[in-house]
C-alpha cells in the first residue's frame, strides 16, 4: 500500500466524474505507427472527423502558415509559436513551386514539420520517374529563446530543409513584436533565408570557412548538413503583418532575404523586387486561405488547416450513471446481473468478483470503454453500492490487461457515498482513495466471467505512399479484423484486407539499394495484394511475478513478415522507467498476402528502455538492437500526450549503414500523430489510431510491424496522469 498523497492522486480526479460525471483524460503508453503510411481502421472516417471537431482552438490571427509551413509571414518566418498541441497541413503555390507542409507544435516552445516541395521545370529524369516533376523532401524545425514581453520581442532560432536535400537550406535568428494590430518582424538568415548575402559572415573571424557556404551536396539526401550551418554571408528579412478591422483579414508586407539566383528550378528565376504583399482571410476557426504576390510579379496561393489537438473532445452519448441508491439489507444473488451492468454502464468486463473476509469487495476485470479509470470506477462505485449490504465497506479494483494484472485500485464506499450527498465530504473522499500494485486474489469468488472468446470490428483503411517518383499512390481497403481467444492470456488474431480503389497502375519505380530489400518492395504488396491477409497470429502473455511480463507469439504478423517472436518487459509499479526486450525470426511473405513465403528471413530484435521524463508528458523511448536489412544500430523516439489523448513524436534511426548504402534519405526518420477515437466520437472508446508521416519509404533502419506491444499493453502501471489531474482539482 502507498500512502503518500502522489499514490492516492492518481485517482483522486474522482471529483470529476465519480461525483460529477465530467468527461476525463487517459493516457496511451505510445503511438503506434507503420514507417510505410498505412493508416489502420477507421483511420478515414479518423481523419475526416478532424474537420469536424468540435473543442478546436480558434487560430490567433498572427499565427498564419507560411509558403513553406509553420507560423510565418510568405517567403519567411517569424518568431511567433503555435499553441502546445496544434497540427497544420498547409499547401502553396507560387510558380514554379508547390509544396505541401505538415507541421507540428509538440511544446510551447518547439515547432517542427516537414514538406514536400514539388517544382514544375525539374524533373527527376527519364531513367527514374520519365516525366513526372521533381520532388524533394525537408525537416524543419524552430526553436523559442524567448517569450515576449512588454519591452522585449519573441526570439527564435531555426532550421530550414535540415533533414532533406538542403535545396532550400537556411538557418535564421527571428524576432517578433506586437504594436497594436501590427506584429513586426525582423531576422537574420543565412542559406536559402540569406541569398541576398547583405553581411558577410560574422563568424569569419572564429574561422576563415565561415565566410563561403558550401553548395548543397544533394546526392542521397536526408543527412544532417552541420558543415553548412550559419555558414557564408547573410540578408535581414522581416516584415509585418497588419489585422484589419475585419476579424478574417489580415495584411502582409515582407522583405526577402533571397534573391532566387541559386534557386534549384529547372530555369533561373528573375526577381523584380525584394518586397512581397499577401493577404489572408480565416474562413473558419480552422481553414484559411493565403494569396498574394512575390518576387514583384508572381502571384502565390495558399489553402492552411490548423487544428488544435491538445483538447480536442465530443460530447457524448454514453448511457448516464446509476442513480445512488440506499444499501440494501442483503447482498444480491444475482451476480451475473450484477457484471453485466458494470460491463454496461461502466465499461468492466468483468472477470471474477470475489468477496474478502474484511468486508471488502474485489472487482476483476478490463476496463473496456473509457479512456480515465476515474471515469470507470466512479460509475461502478454506484452499481456496487446498489447491489451489495451495508457490511461491505471497501470496493478494490484489480485492473488486468490481456489477463495479466497490472494494478489495485481502493475506495471507501462510506466516504464515497458521503461525497455524492455533501460536498465537504469529497476532499476526505479524494485523500482516501489509493493504488497499489495487484495484490495476490484471496476471499470467496461470487462470480466469474467465461473470457469473451470473440472480437470483431469492420470499417475502411487507406494505405498511402507519398514521395517517391511515382508521386502520391493510394488504396482505399475494407479492413476486418477479428480476435478469438482462447482463454484469458491467449488469442488468436487475423486481419483481412480488400481492395476497392487504388491507383498503384502508377507504380512503376523501385529505388536502388544496396541493402536486402526489407521494405523497398511496399508498392508490390499494395498492388498485388487485392485481398490481403496482413495479420494472423497467435499471442500469449504472462506475469512472471510483480514487475515482469512476458508475451510471445507467431504466424503472420504484419503485411510482409511472417515468423514466431517473444518480448519480456520490466516495469515497476508507478515507476518513471521500464526497459523491455525482443527477439523475433522472420520471413519474407509473398507480395499477394497470401500464405507464401520468399527467401529471405532473418531474426531481428532490440533491447529498449522507456522513460516518463516528467518534463511536459513527454515519454523517451530508446531502443538498440538488430534491424529487418541485419544493420545493427539505435532508434530515438520522443513524444508527448497532451490532455485529450493525443500523442506527438518523432523518431531517428541510426545504423551502421552509411548514408550512400542507405540510399536516398540517408537515414529512417519521421513524425507520427496518435488520435483516441474518443476525442472524435460521441461514443466513449479507449481506442486509438496512428498516422505517420516519413519521407520515403527505405530499406535501413527498418522494424517489424508487431501488432502488440508489451508496454502499450501494461499502460495502467503507471499514475502519472493522475498526479496532473488532482492537481487540477485543488486550483
């Protein structure tokens, strides 16, 4: 038992919804992605919601995209950061460029983002993609140095293009400051910003290479380009951004630090003036549209969608509460009833029910449908009450996952009740609800639960591939997927995939590598695969004793791998850190998703160590082990989940495969959204989705798809979420 005021907090938000009924967060352990952009089920119907939110934060009028994505004015950046949680996807047009941007705020003082950036009069080359226009890729990422203050402007530091080709390059020094409903800018910009080479470098004096910058070395691509950074002379850039008396309107005037005559299109670009004018006008809280023009005689357009994920929710529709209810005399025999209201009303599937000597009533189970425990017990609180005696005085938890107990939860029925009827009697209620670690079960069983031996759901998928020569290809899939278990630790699982539109006619380009082509093959197994088993697989898991599971499983296990795997993981109770490890041999399924095997098969594993930095919800996950191309090497990947569910990451793959044996990309790379269908939905859900974004698709620093993870699994081990919601009660 825990009796510091941390262990009880984590469901000390009780007041939220045991008492009140309000809606609550809860935490996903990670986002699940797959590095080739499939998008999983619902995923679509996922996506379309985003347009339809409902708790989306309005955009604040200086905080428009800019040509090249995240907060800016057109050509350039300014200092200003989106809200914590905010995720745009921008398009522009100004000849001979389009670009489509994707851009992320994971903190208040980080923006990242990445672009493709297709130009009109370059193309790849008749060897590669024949006609189809140039497409290159770039990470971009800003940092705040500091705030703004009544005297002092926003400061920020940041990157252009650092993770791509470095065709558009360029490193910056930006301030802003509001005057009214003007926020001007002015910034220093080397590279691509800095064109015009107004000053030459200041860093010269430190050492004589400062003073040139080294020409963009394209080749494969994707390498951090450190030799060029605040190299070579630099231009001021700035302007303003003007909010007129029309709430959707605002102004732009800006001076570009670039004077296009390194441009990487196909034909020089001629610049009439430095100075740029655009406008933009907010069609609704989250769409707008940008036009103006640049380079004293091109016009640009641009279309911008921002939405706020941090507190993103719907109003549901989930059925209300039991009313509370006097104890009764005598303990229900109907305990099958009883269980079948807690699965009902409070989303408990229920294992057993077991009744202690010391008037304690103890509720096995998965919580099933709400994301927040607070949510789940609060409500089962009231149907207990209403079913049992007055001589029951505590009601436990004991919280499992794919029959592996994770947790113990503890309330007073007497100060619970006291807390529904007064409400000076919830702060003693709040203290005295605690957590442990699963006891060992002891007592009488009442009531216990045959496993639920069959799952199933039906919906659309999308599988995509964007920015490779063939351009964007798709197909849109009927996705089923079903679960049998055999027991309360065992289960088989299968995904069916059925094709019913695609362009992958299209797919015509297979890049070069010098590496076992481990996922290079993508567009065969989307094109061949009409009716596709992507998954089918036998899984088991077990508590080995207090701190570590173990879980192992084999068949199908993901679109292009077949082979038997095992993964253990260590993780203490409401402990900041676990480390896990796993192992798996594999082979290479055949491109139609059939029941064939090819050639190729390796074993693959990593060991990993996760970390809960305390540090704004952000989880850090590192990883060492043993790729599917056999490249030894690690994986970095940081996150943040925000109060509504959603999840931010990045990661980086580094190998011991060089940038050239890698091939274009240099090195496995991307950003990843995790979406609860909660937040979506009008119906309650524990249920997520992942989207990915990467590059392209490569062979290096490739990891199997496992549809299971041990630490997604074993979330509810960790209180942490519960610490920042009590907190939240007392303000």
């Amino acid at each position: 038992m825990i009796a510091d005021r941390r262990s009880y907090a984590c469901h000390s938000f009780c007041k939220a919804d045991a008492i009140q009924d309000r809606e609550n967060r809860d935490h996903d352990a990670s986002a699940p992605r797959q590095r080739y952009s499939r998008l999983g089920l619902s995923s679509s119907v996922l996506i379309s919601s985003f347009f339809l939110a409902a708790a989306a934060q309005a955009m604040d009028p200086a905080l428009s995209q800019s040509d090249f994505g995240g907060v800016g004015l057109m050509q350039t950046p300014t200092a200003r950061m989106a809200p914590a949680g905010q995720f745009s996807f921008s398009y522009n047009q100004v000849d001979p460029y389009r670009r489509y941007n994707f851009t992320f705020q994971p903190l208040d003082w980080l923006e990242a983002g990445f672009r493709y950036s297709e130009i009109d009069d370059r193309l790849y080359g008749e060897a590669i993609a024949g006609d189809r226009d140039y497409l290159d890729k770039g990470f971009d990422a800003k940092f705040r140095l500091w705030q703004e203050s009544r005297r002092v402007p926003e400061i920020a530091l940041g990157f252009r293009d650092i993770g791509g080709t470095s065709l558009f390059g360029g490193e910056y020094l930006v301030a802003s400051k509001r005057w009214y409903d003007f926020d001007f800018t002015l910034g220093l910009g080397w590279g691509y910003l800095g064109g015009r080479g107004d000053i030459d470098s200041p860093f010269g004096w430190i050492d004589d290479r400062f003073d040139d910058r080294p020409r963009p070395d394209v080749g494969e691509g994707g390498d951090f380009d450190l030799d060029q950074l605040f190299r070579g002379p630099m231009a001021f850039f700035g302007g303003v951004q003007y909010q007129t008396p029309w709430e959707p309107l605002s102004l732009m005037l800006e001076y570009d630090g670039n004077d296009y005559e390194n441009d990487p299109a196909g034909e020089p670009i001629d610049q009439d003036s430095p100075f740029n004018f655009g406008a933009r006008l907010k069609l609704t809280d989250y769409l707008a549209l940008n036009a103006g023009f640049e380079r004293g005689d091109t016009a640009m357009f641009g279309i911008a969608y921002s939405v706020n994920l941090a507190d993103i929710s719907q109003v549901k529709r989930d059925p209300q509460p039991v009313a509370l209810q006097s104890a009764p005399e005598s303990t229900t025999n109907d305990w099958p009833a009883v269980s079948q209201k807690l699965e009902d009303n409070a989303g408990v599937r229920v294992s057993r029910i077991i009744a202690r000597d010391d008037k304690t009533l103890v509720v096995e189970g998965e919580p099933v449908r709400f994301r927040s425990l607070i949510k789940t017990e609060g409500r089962a609180n009231r149907i207990l009450n209403n079913e049992v005696d007055k001589d029951v005085e505590t009601f436990r938890y004991r919280w499992q996952s794919r029959g592996m107990d994770l947790r113990e939860d503890i309330h007073s029925r007497k100060d619970f009740v006291a807390a529904l009827q007064a409400e000076q009697e919830e702060i003693p209620y709040l203290y005295g609800i605690y957590a442990q670690a699963a006891s060992k079960p002891r007592g009488e069983v009442l009531h216990e639960n045959k496993p639920q031996r069959f799952r199933y759901s039906i919906g659309p998928g999308l599988d995509q591939n964007l920015g490779g020569p063939d351009g964007y290809l798709y197909r849109l899939y009927l996705d089923a997927s079903a679960e049998y278990f055999t027991d309360t630790n065992g289960w088989f699982s299968g995904t069916l995939a059925w094709t019913l539109f695609d362009n992958l006619d299209d797919y015509e380009y297979i890049a070069d590598s010098d590496l076992p082509r481990v996922r290079t093959f993508i567009g065969d197994y989307l094109e061949e695969g009409d009716l596709g088993l992507t998954n089918l697989q036998y899984t088991r898991t077990a508590k080995l004793n207090d701190n570590w599971y173990a879980m192992g499983y084999g068949g199908y296990l993901e679109m292009m791998y077949a082979g038997v795997g095992g993964e253990v993981l260590y993780r203490p109770f409401n402990s900041a850190f676990a480390l896990g490890a796993d192992i798996n041999y594999v082979k290479q399924r055949d491109f139609d998703q059939q029941f064939g095997l090819r050639d190729y098969d390796t074993v693959t594993g990593h060991l990993s160590a996760y970390v809960e930095t305390g540090v704004k919800d952000v989880l850090a996950k590192f990883s060492l082990g043993r790729y599917l191309a056999e490249d030894w090497g690690g994986t970095i990947d940081l996150s943040r989940q925000f109060d509504s569910g959603v999840r931010m990451g990045a990661w980086a793959t580094f190998t011991d495969v060089s940038s050239e044996e890698y091939g274009e990309g240099s090195f496995d790379k991307g950003l990843y959204v995790s979406l609860p269908l909660d937040a979506f939905f009008t119906t309650s859900s524990r249920s997520s989705v992942g989207l990915s974004w990467s590059p392209l698709t490569r062979d290096g620093g490739a990891r199997l798809n496992k549809r299971y993870e041990l630490y997604n699994l074993t979330g509810e081990r960790n209180l942490g979420r519960y610490w920042k919601e009590i907190d939240k009660v007392w303000e």
